[in-house]
C-alpha cells in the first residue's frame, strides 16, 4: 500500500525549468562584467546584452513582464468586443476567367459550402421566400436511391424571386428563428402559371 504524505507537508511547486533561467541570468551577467575591459564597458555590454533584470525574460521563468502585459490587454479588448471582424465580401472571380467562360457559352458563379438549389414555394412574406429542396439518400440494404426534401426559408433582401423560380441559396448568419440562409441567385424563372 502506497504511504500518503499529510497535507501540510506539501511544498509549493515552482514552474518547470526556473532554476534552469536563473542559473543562465546568473550566467550572462558574470559573462558580461567579466568580458568586459572596464567598469564602464561592462555596464555598457550588460545594458547591450539585455542581461538585465527588465529586460530578461529569464528572471519571469518563461514570458517577459511586457509580453505578458500584452497579451492580456489584447485578451481584454477581444473581451470587451473592441476587436471587429471584418465585413464579409462576397467572393468574386477573376474577369478573365469569367470572359472566357463567356466565349464558351457559359457562365462561372462561385462555389459555397453547403449551397444548395431548391424552387420557391411561398413568396408571401415580406423579405422571406421558402424552397424546397430535394435531395436523394442511398438505402445499402436494398440498393436503391429514394428521394427525401426540406422547406428552407431564405432571405430575399430585394424580392427578386417568385413562386415557382429555381433558386440558389447558401448558409447565412442567423436572421430569425426559421431563417438562416439567403439567395445567391435565381438559376431559372418559374415559366408555369401559379394561379389557374
């Protein structure tokens, strides 16, 4: 059975390594006033060696006294929100491969995770439109696809888009409870009538 030491007999524990820097702090100093050919010129190589206690980081064991400073302002301005994220820009193409692909009958848009293409099923609301989207799952039991959908409420910001139009949208940041995507583009018009 392992014997337990009492509590009150533990020792504090200093960090890894600090004898280590101390012994080299220790050791810098004598070299830089033993160097040296006078007074003087040593006190000039110890302040020119950055052997000395501000300016060592050996005598914090680790970090500087002004890195650690540092590091916790910046820590406190991400805190406080006084760090910005930059403003999103929507991604955009170089013009020569646009103009090519332009020559050759087609038309590049760029590519974003987790897009997806669904037609519009609503356009009542105001800003908002819901898709459907149809996507197909794989059953490996019976090797078959069959086909399952999801309504997904986008952002319109314009209304551009109408009952029946093929629409292409992306994830967007949170705008309400049900609406977390928004309309990149309208891939085809809906052409049949919505109301007979």
């Amino acid at each position: 059975m392992a014997m337990m030491r009492p509590v009150g007999d533990a020792q504090p524990r200093r960090p890894a390594g600090c004898g280590h820097n101390l012994f080299l702090a220790i050791f810098s100093l004598a070299v830089a006033f033993y160097a040296a050919p006078s007074f003087s010129a040593a006190g000039d190589a110890f302040v020119a060696s950055g052997a000395g206690l501000a300016g060592s980081n050996s005598f914090f064991c680790g970090r500087s006294l002004e890195s650690r400073s540092m590091q916790s302002s910046t820590a406190m301005q991400g805190y406080h929100g006084q760090l910005k994220k930059p403003k999103w820009v929507e991604p955009t193409l170089p013009e020569e491969l646009v103009q090519q692909a332009k020559e050759d009958g087609f038309r590049l848009r760029p590519k974003y995770v987790h897009m997806k293409i669904g037609y519009v099923i609503a356009d009542k609301q105001k800003k908002t439109r819901i898709c459907l989207v149809e996507y197909f799952l794989f059953n490996s039991k019976y090797g078959v696809y069959y086909k399952r959908s999801k309504k997904k409420h986008f952002h319109d910001e314009y209304e551009l888009s109408k009952l029946g139009d093929v629409v292409l949208i992306t994830p967007y940041r949170k705008l309400s409870n049900m609406k977390s995507y928004r309309l990149v583009e309208i891939m085809k018009k809906g052409e049949a009538p919505t109301h007979v």
